[in-house]
C-alpha cells in the first residue's frame, strides 16, 4: 500500500490523517507567500527603519493570517471572514503602543498579501496570482526609493514661545527648534495654537539621512514637550 492509499484509508473521527495533495499545495502557497511577505519586511522596510521589533511582529502575523485563512477556507468564510481580519485589526491596533502609520500601512500589506496568498481559488491563475504579489512588492519598493517620501519624517512639539508663531518670524522659529531639538529641520507646520495657555502644538519636519543621531530605533520622535 503506498502512501496516496495510506492517505485516503487513515481517518481519525471522519478526518483524514494525511491528504497528500492538500499538503503539497499548502506548503507551496505557504513558501510562495512567506517568500514575498519576507522580502517586502526585510528588504523594503526594515533598511528604511531598522525597526527588529516590527520586522519579527509582521513575519510572524503573516504566517499565521496565512494559515488561518488557508485552513478555514474549507469552513466557506472567505471573503467576510477576510474583512472581519482587516475590521478586528483595525479596532485593536495593540492598544498597549501607538504604532505609528508607516508601521500600520505594513501590517495592512502583510495580512492583505496573507489573505489573497491564502483565500485564492481555482478561478484565479497562478500567473495573476504572482502578478498581484509582485505589484505589490514593486509598488512599496518604488514608493521606499522616491528620497523625500521615505526619507522624511515628523515630530509633534509643543512649544511655548507663542510669539514666533508667525510667517514673518518663521525662520527664528525654525532656527530656534532646531538648537533645541539638535537637528536639521526642513520645514514646520502649525498644528494648533492654544492662547489660553500660551502654546502652539507644530509638526516639525525633517530629513533623517540630515541628522547626526542614530536611527529610529534609537530614538522616539512621536511627541517632544516644554512640559
């Protein structure tokens, strides 16, 4: 008796012990997926951020996404039960951190190419199969290369001189930030202004390849206060 007999004799409760083809398919669609979701992770966006503590949460999401939906497909959840992954990640976005939106738009891509890796039918050819993992790739590749839109980034500062708060003292303000904050700002804008208390909440700009300090692991850029 060879091993495809074995397969389809051995039951334990009604459920097969071993379908061999089922098997081949999953732990090809599980490598397909995994190789694509570990070069977008690796490759596109942690050189940009060095980020080791989302490089491991994002990985490890993809693959069980990927087999969540894979192995409960048979269940003919599909598409709802795809959109419920999408609605219970985006209500919960780990309440413990605020995870900032460049990091929010990654777990989007990695449970989104999870999700289409996994649910994909017989309707769908594997040549657009891989055309949609690679527009997928290339399109956050190009997007990470194009200098001022990866390269930049922001501070919130709450800032208490209230009076140069205005276009004609703007290049006091930003000289006055930047002997603060000990970088080279490119640009400022005014978030809010509270006059009752005397301070201006503004989104301080910047280049990080400009900057002297280390990377964005190395430092937490989310709010800086005079408080």
């Amino acid at each position: 008796m060879n091993l495809l007999q074995i397969s389809q004799a051995s039951e334990i409760f009604g459920v097969p012990l071993l379908n061999v083809d089922s098997l081949i398919e999953l732990i090809l669609r599980f490598l397909f997926n995994f190789v694509f979701t570990f070069i977008i992770v690796r490759y596109v966006y942690y050189p940009k951020t060095h980020r080791r503590d989302f490089l491991f949460t994002f990985l490890l999401i993809g693959i069980v996404i990927f087999l969540l939906c894979y192995l409960l497909e048979s269940v003919k959840l599909q598409l709802g039960f795809a959109l419920g992954l999408f609605a219970v990640f985006g209500i919960i976005r780990y309440r413990t951190i605020s995870i900032p939106i460049k990091e929010m738009t990654y777990l989007f891509v990695v449970i989104g190419l999870s999700v289409i890796n996994a649910l994909s039918n017989k309707k769908i050819s594997y040549a657009e199969l891989v055309f949609a993992n690679v527009v997928i790739f290339g399109i956050s590749f190009l997007i990470e290369k194009i200098k001022n839109i990866a390269n930049e980034s922001y501070t919130v500062v709450n800032y208490e001189k209230i009076e140069l708060v205005t276009p004609d003292r703007k290049a006091e303000l930003i000289a006055d930030l930047e002997a603060r904050l000990g970088m080279k700002i490119s640009r400022v804008a005014i978030s809010n202004v509270n006059f009752q208390r005397d301070t201006a909440k503004i989104l301080v700009y910047f280049m990080k390849s400009n900057q002297t300090w280390g990377t964005e692991e190395d430092i937490d850029y989310r709010t800086i206060s005079n408080e």
